[in-house]
C-alpha cells in the first residue's frame, strides 16, 4: 500500500495531502489531551512497532509481496487518534530515509493507512467487543475481526485510487498517463493481497501482540491508571515501565532481515525498471514524477554491496536507524507541544496588581 511517487497524478496527491493537515492537526491535539507525557515513550514505541512490522514483507502468489501495518493495534492500545500520528510519523520516515512510498503520495498512504485503517478497524473492533472485558474471547474476537477489515479497507482504497487514475488521467488516444491498470485490476490485486495473504497475517499479530500487552504490560493501555509494582508510575524507570515489551521488540528488530525471503515487489509499487518490463513502455506521468528523491537507504539497504550478507546488514541498520529517527522525532515533536501549551498558559494567565 505504499504508493509510489508518478503513479497517482497530483491532481489526485496534492488535495489529499492538503487534506491531510488538518487531520494531523486534530490528531495532534487529541494526542495532547488524552495523553499524558509519561505516555509518550508508548506512542514513540507504537511507531517504532508498525515501523518495524512494515518490514516484514511476507510472499503473496503471483510473486508479489505485502505486509502488515499495525494501526489498528495501535488504536485499541492508545485510540485511534494517536494511531494517525505513529503510523503517519512511519510513513514519513519512510518515505525520506528509505523511500518507501512516495513524497508527493505521502497523504494518500497516510489517508489509507493512518486514517482509514485504525478508524475502520477500531469501529469494528468496538462494535465487536462492545463492553467486553479485555482478554475475553469477544475481546480477541473483536481485535482478530477489525485488524483484518480495517487492513482490506485500506487496501481497496489504495486500489480504488490507483484504479481511477487511468479512467481520469490520459492521452487523447487513450494511453493512460499515470497508473495504467483499471479498476478491475487494481481492486481484485489488492485485495487478493490483503485478503488472502497479509490480512490474516494483520489479525494474528494483532490479536497476538493485544494479549501479550494484557498478562505482560497492562500499563501501556491509555485507560490505565494503576501503579506499576506498587509505586508511583513516574517513580519507576522508563526501561522498567517498558521491559515487558523492549525486550520481545528488539528480537523483532534482529529478525526483520526475513523480511528479505520475500524477494517480489508489493503490487502496485514498482519502480519504473519493472513497470517498463511488464507493459513495455512508462506512462508519460508516471516518468515525469518517479524517482525524484533519492533516499539515504534506498530499500531498506545499503547504497554499496549488494550480496546477500550486505543486503542483511543494510536491513538490520534500516531498522534501527528507523526506529531511532522516529522515536527522536516524536519525542521532539511532543515536548515542543508541550512547551507551547505551557507559553500558551502562562501568556493568558490573568496578571494580578497591587494597589
């Protein structure tokens, strides 16, 4: 569902990413007022999660590939607000460092992936488990069942937006200009993907990672409220608070190089090399708009060697240069949120005069 750069016309891309600014804003906001800055190690870790998860890509039939996003795990965990700003801020790192996933289509796969996504799937989820207790098997139902739709409806908005590029976006003899599959190719594409492959994948990871946060970590949830082993939370230390889950999530980390088994590109994310190889020729649009930007760690590899014992060093070091830009930025993000509010506050305090 990264959509790269060339394959949706700008008349498509830049709406939607002005769109998508008040929608960070709003997020933004309702993080700070739900959230407390205790709680933002949490938030910074949830992005480092679907960062990581993204890397998995696992083999879809017909040699392509597709992965799992974590946005709705996130939404049951912290709310599906603070879902838009940690998959957004992973979307956007990358997209910058890695180049995955276009600059310009940046809105459109956080729209997709950000907003759809954990919103969908959270109604789902909710609707589900209802007053549930959390652990109960209408619970897990819930979380299994909203994890999977709210990934396909992502995808078959990805797929609709590819899909109408060709209907709207073409030469006067018909020869699309940017994406040139149609709408019936683009959605059954997709959604063999998800459906069938990366769906499944989605709903066991979360239902899975949902119950180990139950017995193992019940603190990270944005409801709870109890002291952690007796004391104060902001008594104990942050490696404490979190070791329950910073432990299991560095051997994820060691183990994203098998993400690399799936050699096949995402449908739908070809670089120009392979679109030419599949049509025989690049639309005019696409040409003129892909491969723009050139990444630091283009693909999650490293810009020298390409055996396959540098191809597994480059992918371990994207992932912890990843992880480490992400949580740098949303921890720098929020305290200089915070320190607004606090200017804010004390510029519109009443000052008091002695007589």
């Amino acid at each position: 569902m990264h959509i790269p750069d060339g394959y949706l016309a700008p008349q498509t891309t830049i709406p939607v990413l002005a769109g998508m600014i008040p929608m960070w804003t709003v997020a933004l906001n309702k993080v700070k007022k739900t959230l407390s800055s205790k709680r933002i190690p949490t938030l910074a870790l949830c992005a480092a999660f679907a960062f990581v998860l993204m890397m998995f890509n696992i083999p879809v039939a017909g040699g392509s590939s597709a992965h799992a996003v974590g946005a709705v795990f996130i939404a049951i965990l912290l709310g599906p607000w603070a879902a838009t700003v940690s998959v957004s801020t992973a979307l956007l790192i990358q997209a910058l460092v890695f180049g995955d996933g276009g600059i310009i289509s940046f809105g459109v796969n956080c729209l997709n992936m950000a907003v759809v996504m954990p919103f969908t799937g959270y109604f789902i989820y909710r609707l589900i488990a209802g007053k549930s207790k959390l652990g109960s098997g209408r619970n897990f139902a819930g979380a299994f069942i909203g994890s999977y739709l709210g990934l396909n409806l992502a995808a078959t908005c990805a797929g609709l937006e590819l899909g109408i590029q060709p209907l709207l976006f073409k030469t006067a003899s018909g020869t699309p200009l940017f994406c040139p599959y149609p709408l019936s190719v683009s959605i059954p594409s997709m959604l063999l993907a998800h459906g069938i492959f990366a769906g499944p994948l989605e709903a066991i990871v979360t239902t899975a990672a949902l119950a180990y946060i139950i017995k193992f970590a019940p603190n990270l949830f944005s409801n709870h409220q109890s002291p952690l082993a007796g004391e104060p939370e902001a008594n104990v230390p942050l490696f404490q608070r979190h070791k329950a889950v910073l432990i299991p999530f560095a051997v994820l980390i060691i183990l994203t190089p098998l993400g690399l088994l799936a050699s096949g590109t995402a449908w739908g994310e070809w670089g120009t090399s392979e679109l030419k190889d599949k049509l025989g020729y690049i639309p005019k649009g696409l040409a003129a708009m892909a491969d723009k930007w050139h990444a630091m760690l283009p693909d999650y590899g490293l810009p020298f060697g390409k055996n396959q014992s540098m191809s597994i060093v480059g992918y371990l070091l994207s992932a912890i240069v990843g992880i480490a830009v992400i949580t740098g930025l949303i921890i720098l993000t929020s305290k200089l949120i915070m320190k607004a509010q606090k200017s804010n506050a004390k510029n519109t305090t009443p000052k008091r005069y002695e007589r």
